[in-house]
C-alpha cells in the first residue's frame, strides 16, 4: 500500500506546519507572559451580552435559527457592514458582500478564484504569516514588498512590476493591511493609499485590502485611516473585515466586499467549502450592532488597548538594552521588535521561555523568510502590569544574549 | 481595465451557478410545500436545550469559549465522537480526528489535500452534489459509477479502475455515501462494503465514507448500517461525520477521522481556510452528547422521520401514475423518483411549483448530468399531512404532463 504522503496533491507543498506552533507549544506552561498570538483580550469579550442575547434569539427563533442559513450571510447583517463601511468612506451595495468565517476565509476565498498555480501575488514584508499561507495552499508565487514606516514601499512595488512586465507577467492582486499592520504596526498614509491606487491602475491589479484592526485606532482621526477602498472608483479593491477583534474571534465572522461578479463566485464557492456562516451567531451580531452595543464597546477596546500599548511602549524604553529597536503603532495590537543584527529571535526564543515570557519570532512573517532578528509582540492580551513584567524579562533575556555572545 | 471575469484562476470553471439555485429561488412562495432541501425537521431542533446550555456556559466560561479555539477542535469534542465512532465499530485515536464545519469541509478538505488538476475521484451516480461541487473545485476529474439498490456497482467500478489502468493512471479516492444515500436512499450491502474494500486494496485508492445520515436508522440493526470505515484494517478509510441532521445544521459542526498524517495536513490546511472551529458551539455540543440529550434525541428523530416517510411512501403509492418508480429507504432523508423516460423533470418544475409543490431535479446529481427524469424528495422537512397533500399535488402535475405529452 503506497504511503499517505505519496498520495498528497502537489499544493501540500506549500502547507508548512509551522515553526511557530513548535514554539508555541513550548511556550504552553503556567508562568509565562505571552505576547505571542494575536489573542484579543478576554475580559473584554461580551459573555454576559451575549448569553442573554442568544437566550432570547433561540426561544424566539430556534426554528430559523438552528436551520441552514444563506450562503451569502444574514441579509440584516450585510446591512450593518454595508453601513459600518459607509461610515467608513465605502460605498456597497448589499451584492458586493459576503459573510465570512473571520478575515481568514476571505483571504481563502480570494486565492480560490483568482489564483492559479505561479501566478504572483505582491504581499508585504513582513506581513500576516495566515494570508500568507492561505495564497501558497493555492500554489501562489509571493512576491515580498519590504515594508517602512508609512507602509509598504512603492519604490520596491514598481521595480517587481516592471521585473514582472518584462516576463510578460501580471501580479493577480496586492495584499496589504493598510490600517495597523500585522506584524509591525504601521499605518499606510493616504498619501500611499492614493499612489498605491494609481500603480494598480496603471499596471491594472487588484488589492486586498484587510483591514482587522481599522477600528481599533488609539488617537488618530478617523480620516487618517479612511480605507483603501474608499478612494477606489474602479472596483479594484477587495476589502476583508473582521468581528474577531472587536467582539470575538470565537464567534468566527467577518466579511468580504467587492465586486459583484467576484463576490458571487465567492458565494459559490464557499457552498462547498462550509456551507453557510451560523445563522445563530450572525443573529447575535446584529443584536449587539443594533442595540448600540457594538460602538459601545469598541470604543472601550480602544481604550484598553491604548494603555497597554502604552505600557509596552514604556517598559520597552525603560528595559530594553541598547541596540533594540521597535515600532510604535497607533493603533492595533502589535509592536515590531528589530534585535542587534547578531541575535536570532529563534534561538533568544527557548531563553525567554525559561524567564516565562514568550513572543512570535518574525522569520515567518517575511515571504522569503530571510530575516531572523526581529519578533513581533501583542499587547492586546494581557494587562499592563503583566505587560510590564514580560518586558522586563524579555529584557533581561535579551541582555543576557548579547552578553553572552 | 481587464474585466474581474478575466482575472479568475482556471478552477472557476468547475464552480457552477446552479441550475437549482434557479429552481430553488422560483419555489420560494408563500404555499409551496417543499420536498426540495435536505432541511432536518426544525421542529426538532433544540432550541431551548442550547438557550439554557448557552446562557449557562457563557456565565460560566465565556473568556475561553469566545477566544480563538484550537483547530484540530475541542478535546472533549473529540473525545465524544471516538466513543461515538466506537460504538458503530470505528476504531481511532484522538490524533485522527479533526472537528470540521459540517461534513461539507471534510469533503472539500479531502480534496485540497488529495487532488491534484487532471486526478480521478470515483463517485456514485448519482451523489450529493456539495461533494461533487467540492472535488470540482479542485480540478478533479470525476468518474460516475452506477448505482443500484444495494449501492454503487461494483462491475462498473473494477471496469473503470481497468480502463484508468490502462493510461496508467490511478484514482485518487472513491467517494460514498452508503449509508441512506443522497440522493436515492440506498443502504450498501454490507457484503458489498467488504468487497469494496477488497477492491480498493488490489487497485490502492482510498475511500472517502460519508455518513452524515447513519444514525437515522428505521427500522434495521446496527449491524446492516456499519460503517466501512469499522472494516478498515488498513487505514484506507477517511470517515466524514456530522451533527447537522442530528442536532442542527446551523451549528455547522461535523468531523473527519482518518489516517494521522493526513488529518495533520488537513489541520494545517483548515488554519488557513477558517482557523478553528466555534468553540461555543463545540462546548454546546460537548453538553447536549454528556447529559445524555443526543441519544435521546436521535431516538426521537429516527421516529419522526420514519413517520414521514412512510407518509410519502403512502401517499407516492396513492398519487403517482403508472410508469413512475421511486425508492423505499431504510432511513435518511430521501427518495428517489424515477419519472417515465419522456419526461424531463426540470420542465416539470415550474408546473409543479404552479401547483405549489416542489423537488430537486435529479439531472446535477449525475456527475455527467446525462439523466433527466429523475428527482428527489425530501420527506424530512414537513409533516405527514403535508407530505400526503404535496404529493398529491405532485401526481397531479405528473399526470397533466404525461396527458400533454
């Protein structure tokens, strides 16, 4: 009998078990800090909420509730999104969304009708290792754009074009989280935004645009973040958003929008995929969207989270030796730390461990996987004193290692 | 600007807008009895077990079931389905089991990790069309095999798997449903499960066992329904289950059991497609299978849905015209009709809608949609005197177009 391996299809290839889940189970034990997945806090979750909300859906509407739903998604929740990002400088109609399993699903759902195998599709570097991974299971070239301050850099983006148009080739779509970046934080100026379009223009690509983290900005004006989407007059962007990080990644809902014509083949596909999104778990959604709830509470998450920014921010000046550097996001949940070119955030990864703090090491994060000295830390999880004590620690770890070396 | 049609990757071709979706939309009136979807009975979801459940676990653990969840799925999940497994004669380690969005996206995870653009999947013909959408998907070549009262036939398979030989190509997998099939309701023999297997061993495909419907025996033993996977002495057999039409669809839980390395592939992939399971809605189901509520309930609905269906085997006998055939399944949700030859059940369709009646046609349940006088129907969805009065109305339309004609 040939073995299972021999009988995986080629695109197994490109599906990495992962470095990180080595660590991160390493780093399961009781005692550690974890700065490490991009876990939103749990105290903010709305359990009370929703343990009235889904009583009284279910002993109303158990019947309706509990049956196969759209495959489209909740006509009252498309409705919501499709005012959430009117608000947002997004004009939809109701036909150019699609209820998602989380952001994630949409990245799934945008390689599976755009990609073929070794079409090239432009990411930034680094970016979020789950979008990455969702392009290569469809057997996607990733061609990395190195990322700075205000965001991706166009220099780099119109040399691979050109590079590209002289193979006679065209990227299928660029991927980029323009608002609050995972992993480095970063936000793309509008300045970007709009050249950005006009290159898409020009070389005639689209752009998926995620935006998990738009709403969770920490002082800036609402006009710094507008989407990409907003200025897109073309239908040239496929925009992601998510409900994990402002009520729950557990309830797993997000969206797409886009052009029709892609989101009913996004509609299609996904009926063989998983059917439909839980009509239950939308129903509550739209409870906590429209009884004020929802507004309510993100702007308490925003709260929260900008003081543990701060507080990461601060105990990195105050513990972090020499040589170390770090991004200060405006908004989000991660902080992009660079070592000393010396260190490799793998092998400082077992020592932090040991001092009971963990992190997410940047290596995957970039495309090529060419850069070992950076790490990303989440300061959405825990609260600020414990955000104090992980940095202190990973300070010292980081000493230690420069010490030692 | 290149039209967004223009840009779609190859394997779009294989995703249908379907004609049933078409059909489906022009039944969708005020008095249509529907014999259409394999809807469960939604009088019998339980819907103030999981208010109460829900409410309680939120209040009690709301900060873990509201994070992200692990995407293998809940260990106690798990642990449920071995033992469950167990008792129909399964035998496996929480290692080759993975919780999955309905048994839909095990369907569509074999797929991903098996079939490679141009690879033959076997498939009975008829077969489930979300399956066949989902091997479609992925390129995938199908082969239809005949199927008759005790399942698919086996000379048409060793026929196939010879002519495959010849071009020295090899399936990557048959795919069954056989248990209660969908569509026609037939059970396999249990003899010919063992020869099936013995095929797959001289020929070396696996086997992919939907059993979605196996607990919704009438009136057999155990014995007659036990899975092929229970007969698998060589890890052959990737196991697909489902709580949709014993709990609730909604819920979109279900699971795949199979060969370690391959369930691990299928966890990476599924990281990437949708992250993890609800686990919320696992915790729920975790509840409703320890206080002993399931087995109950899966008593209930095996009443229910015998009830009904014998009200439409009762009532096709009393309304149906001479020529038209139609299956008599031990379980399940559905029967199978077989209209005579000159009558085309698509055209059928909107006279019976005219009568306010409604089926699936049975053309896209063919993988090679040659036959067109068949349809299916659902006896799970209504109750008994909606069933007789559908069908009447359905011998109505039948015989008008055998007088037309």
């Amino acid at each position: 009998m040939k073995g299972i391996e021999e009988r995986f299809a080629r695109r197994v290839l490109g599906m990495k078990g992962s470095e990180i889940r080595r660590l991160f189970k390493m780093s399961m034990k009781p005692g550690v800090i974890s700065f490490a997945g991009g876990l939103p806090d749990p105290q903010s979750f709305p359990s009370e909420e929703a343990a009235e909300v889904l009583h009284s859906l279910l002993r109303q509407d158990g019947k309706t509730l509990l049956q196969y739903g759209s495959a489209r998604g909740d006509t009252r929740l498309i409705q919501i999104i499709q005012k959430r990002m009117h608000q947002r400088g997004i004009e939809t109609e109701p036909e150019e969304i699609l209820i998602t399993a989380g952001a994630q699903q949409a990245m799934d759902l945008c390689a599976r009708v755009l990609v073929d195998p070794g079409d090239t599709v432009l990411v930034e570097s680094p970016s979020f290792i789950g979008a990455l991974g969702a392009f290569r299971n469809y057997q996607a070239r990733l061609a990395g754009l190195p990322m700075e301050q205000s965001g991706v850099r166009l220099e780099s983006l119109i040399k691979v074009l050109k590079n590209l148009q002289a193979e006679a080739a065209s990227p299928k779509y660029l991927y980029t989280i323009p608002n609050f970046h995972n992993p480095t934080g970063a936000i793309m100026s509008q300045e970007k935004r709009r050249k950005l379009l006009k290159i898409a223009d020009e070389f005639d690509f689209l752009i998926l645009e995620d935006d998990a983290y738009g709403d969770l900005w920490f002082e800036l004006g609402q006009q710094e973040i507008l989407p990409i989407k907003s200025l897109d007059k073309q239908q040239r962007v496929i925009y992601a958003g998510s409900f994990s990080k402002i009520i729950s990644p557990g309830i797993r809902l997000g969206w797409a929008a886009g052009p029709k014509e892609l989101i009913e083949k996004f509609e299609i596909a996904r009926q063989v995929v998983d059917v439909c999104p839980n009509p239950l778990i939308q129903a509550l959604v739209v409870r906590l969207a429209e009884d004020g709830y929802l507004n309510q509470h993100i702007g308490e998450l925003r709260e929260t989270y900008r003081l543990r920014r701060d507080a990461m921010l601060a105990a990195l000046e105050t513990y972090m030796p020499e040589g170390v550097c770090w991004t200060a996001p405006k908004g989000g949940f991660y902080i992009w730390v660079t070592l000393p070119e010396k260190l490799d955030a793998s092998e400082l990864f077992p020592k932090a461990v040991e001092k009971n703090v963990a992190y997410v090491i940047g290596q995957p994060f970039y495309p090529d996987e060419s850069i070992k000295n950076t790490l990303r830390l989440s300061f959405s999880h825990e609260p600020e004193d414990m955000i104090e004590e992980g940095i202190r620690r990973l300070g010292e770890a980081v000493k230690e290692a420069l010490t030692e070396d």
